[in-house]
C-alpha cells in the first residue's frame, strides 16, 4: 500500500470551542472587590479601670436611628464633617503626655479644643437602629479626615527625607509596592513618623 | 498590455479568520486569570455601601467573610426580611459566629492566625444593631482586625 500522509485535524471549530470557554468565563467572573475600612476592635478587658480624659480632648460624633449627625451637641451635615474633624485634630492647644508642644500643627491653638494630635480622641458612637450606610460614610470622613493631616504633614517632611511631592496616600502605597525603585527602609521610617505625629485615634463605642 | 490588465472587479477577497482563534483564546486566557471563583453562594442581598477612603485587603487566604443582609427573594418566605448573617453557605445566628472563627482559625496554620482578618460585608439598608452584634462577638473570641468591605466611591452614592 502506498504510505498515505496523516489527513489534517481540521481546527475551524476551534475558534467555536474558545468562544464557548470565553463565554463561561465572561459570566462567572465577578472582579473582587477587597477593599475597606479597616480598624481594630478593642480587647475586652477585665479590669475596668477607668481611664479619665478630658472633655475637651474627646470630638463626640453621634449617628442616630434616623441618621441624623450630632457632633459635639450640634446638628452638622456630612459634608462638614470632615473639615470639623480636622480642626479638632489640628488644633493644638496644648501639651501631649510628654509636655511637648505640637509645632507641626496648624490649628488656631484653642484652649477650650483639643490639646494635642497624640491626645485628641474622635468617639463615635450610633444607635441599633442606625442605617450601615449612613455608618460607613462618617467612617469614611473621619478617616478622611486623618488623611488630610497626614498628607498635609507628608508634602511637608517629605521633601527633607528624599520623599518630594508624595501624600502620605502614595507613600503607603509605595511602601507596598514591589516594584517601586525607591529606598523603602527610609520610606517606612517617614510613614512611621507621620502616623506618630497623626495617631489614629478612633473608638467606637457600643 | 497583459502585464497592467485591470483586476478584476467585483467580489471582495474574503478576510481571513485564521487569527480568530488566537484573539479568542487571548480573551480566554485573560478572564480565565482574572477570574475569582466565589466561595460562597450568597443568600442574602448584598450590596456594598461605597467609600473613598479605603485600603486595599491583603493576602486573601487570611481572610474571613461574614455577610449580612436581607434574605434575598428565594429565602424570604422562610427567613422573613429582617437582615441575617450568612457564614459560609449557611444563614447562622450571632451565637455562631465564635464557632465559624474557632474553625476558619484551627484550618489556617498556626504562626498566620494573628494576621487573620474578618472581612465584614454588610449590605448597605442593614442597620448597625446587628453589626455592633457581631462586633461585640468578634472581641468575644479576641479577632480583632476588622475591614467593613466597601466599594470604591464617593459616599454620596449611598443615599
């Protein structure tokens, strides 16, 4: 018998197979979504031992069952809420725990408001009946609010340390980043230095 | 001249398909990689309230869900519309919840149970009774890294 070549597979289909796996695919993917707010919850501690703060020291934000904002006894919108936060934090008005003054503050050094970014307190407390969406947007202001400091306080120290023109945002952002080319070592150091100087200091109470 | 005879005009030359299966697979390889299986099967709605001040999760195999929300249109006849906590594939109470952390923490090895993070994906209409629940039952069992899971956005699209 003559040798006979192997007759070729034909691959028109092909295209129709992948279009069917493609399709699959379209449709089960849901793009994760991993991102939030992220916080730590208190220990629960045995010895309830009172820990006493000044009133002045403490920014009181309260959410009602009808998402209604009281921030320190006054009805306040949300999108005051941010700016509010940060003049509290920035104020300044006195000494921390150290008896050091704050000379990177900008605040107008009321002594009647916070005394010191390490001291300043933001307590945020809601009722059961408070909607979650209503929650998460004052969530988000008040960390808004650290952001604003921190970034503020990054443009500033930034330039010294080699890190020139980065918000604090971009900073963290580099400090994970593999493949950023810069000195991550000193970058830590600066973030570590900024989140000291801006301490988040948010509780949420029961 | 036979040299400079004019085509022959007409029919358009077919395009030629051979490179479609390539383009194809290219997609194909593409969502094929991008795609996360759910883990689980979600009973209850689930829309997320959007933020902008948010952080990126990390390493995703050190993350718990709970879900929280209204029993979606199957289950309302049986569960009602009150918003529920779903663990894994199952509706659950706030009780459950240390039992759910007690296991998702002894399938984990030992030295990552500390970097461990309860993912809280509350859907927006919730209220925070049922969070603070669940607060209050995560620092029963000491997890104490929480991240209320958001969307990226501004929060004026949560009215």
């Amino acid at each position: 018998m003559a040798k006979r070549a192997a007759p070729e597979v034909n691959a028109g289909s092909m295209a129709d197979i992948a279009f069917l796996l493609l399709i699959f695919f379209l449709v089960t993917t849901t793009m994760e979504k991993d991102s939030g707010i992220s916080r730590k919850l208190p220990p629960i501690e045995e010895s309830e031992e009172d820990v006493i703060i000044k009133q002045k020291n403490i920014f009181t934000v309260l959410l009602n069952g009808k998402d209604q904002l009281l921030v320190e006894e006054e009805l306040m919108e949300l999108k005051d809420l941010r700016a509010a936060a940060v003049e509290f934090l920035d104020n300044g008005g006195g000494e921390n725990a150290d008896g050091e003054k704050c000379n990177y503050c900008k605040g107008k050094r009321d002594p009647a408001s916070s005394d010191h970014p390490d001291k300043a307190i933001i307590s945020l407390k809601n009722d059961r009946e408070t909607s979650y969406k209503a929650y998460i947007s004052v969530q988000n202001e008040l960390v808004g609010a650290y952001n604003v400091l921190r970034n503020r306080r990054a443009l500033e120290i930034g330039p010294q340390k080699g890190f020139a023109d980065m918000s604090f945002t971009e900073m963290t952002k580099n400090a994970k980043d593999v493949n950023w080319p810069g000195n991550k070592e000193k970058l830590k150091e600066v973030i570590d230095q900024i989140k000291k100087e801006y301490p988040q200091k948010l509780s949420e109470v029961q | 001249m036979s040299k400079f005879k004019k085509k022959k005009g007409g029919d358009l030359p077919a395009v030629n398909t051979a490179s479609l299966p390539d383009i194809v697979f290219m997609l194909l390889f593409f969502f094929m990689v991008a795609t996360v299986m759910r883990e689980d099967t979600l009973m209850i709605e689930n829309r997320l309230p959007s933020a902008d001040q948010i952080e990126k999760l990390e390493k995703k195999n050190l993350v718990m869900y709970i879900y929280v929300g209204k029993p979606s249109s199957n289950y309302k006849a049986k569960y009602g519309t009150e918003a529920r906590i779903q663990l894994n594939d199952k509706f659950a109470e706030v009780t459950d919840i240390a039992a759910f952390i007690a296991a998702e923490r002894a399938s984990k090895r030992e030295e990552e149970i500390p970097y461990l993070t309860t993912s809280l994906r509350v859907d927006k209409e919730a209220n925070m009774g049922i969070v603070g629940d669940i607060k209050q039952e995560l620092r029963k069992v000491n997890a104490l890294k929480i991240n209320y899971t958001t969307t990226q956005g501004d929060v004026s699209n949560n009215n």
